[in-house]
C-alpha cells in the first residue's frame, strides 16, 4: 500500500513497516493488529508466520528456547519436555530432555529418564 501526505501530491511513498493501505487516494497508513503483519503489497495484514509475533504489526521471530504464545502478541518459554530455536518447540526424544534455557535437547544424566 501506498499514500500521499500531501493534497495534491503527485507521488506516492510506501507504508511504514507494520502498516498497510488498501484503498487508492488514501493520506495515511493503517497499522496492523498484534499478532499481524502486512501482506505482501501491503494491501493487508496477515498474521504472523510460525514461530513469530508481534505487538505493533511488525512480525519478529522468537528468540531460541521460546515459542509465540496463542495469539501471536508476544513469546513464552517451551513448555516442559521441550526444546527449540527460531520460535519453534519440539519435543525432545526419549532419553533426552531440554537444556535450562530450552534452546536444546541434553542426553539425562545416568539414573534418569
């Protein structure tokens, strides 16, 4: 999307990052909903890819050992007996369980499980 902040105007500049403009004619952008970002052609908003979030309607990858919680507002830590990196928790194998942080799987110490 694009628009003219001023009357008259005879060029055009690209929305801001996290907004987006339908509509032809238009004097100012229109900022997309947490947990969305622009589409492409930022005609829209579309909400954010797997393993990111965001609050203001730029999309942002969670940060390793975290994953986007429901909504996509924000990211929580892995939940128990998983692990990940780049927003995305998987569960770790037997034998193994995720690391203080849950950026990775670490083999259990002898007499665990």
């Amino acid at each position: 999307g694009e628009f003219s902040a001023e009357p008259a105007s005879l060029t055009c500049e690209a929305c801001p990052v996290g907004r987006f403009q339908p509509s032809a004619e238009s004097s100012s952008c229109i900022q997309c909903d947490p947990g969305s970002g622009p589409s492409p052609g930022g005609l829209g908003c579309l909400p954010c890819p797997t393993g990111q979030f965001s609050r203001d309607g730029i999309c942002e990858t969670c940060s390793n050992g975290t994953e986007p919680t429901e909504n996509a507002q924000s990211c929580k830590q892995c939940t128990f007996g998983k692990a990940g990196a780049l927003g995305l928790c998987d569960t770790c194998p037997a034998g193994k369980g995720p690391s203080m942080q849950r950026t990775g799987c670490e083999s259990c110490p002898f007499g665990l499980y």
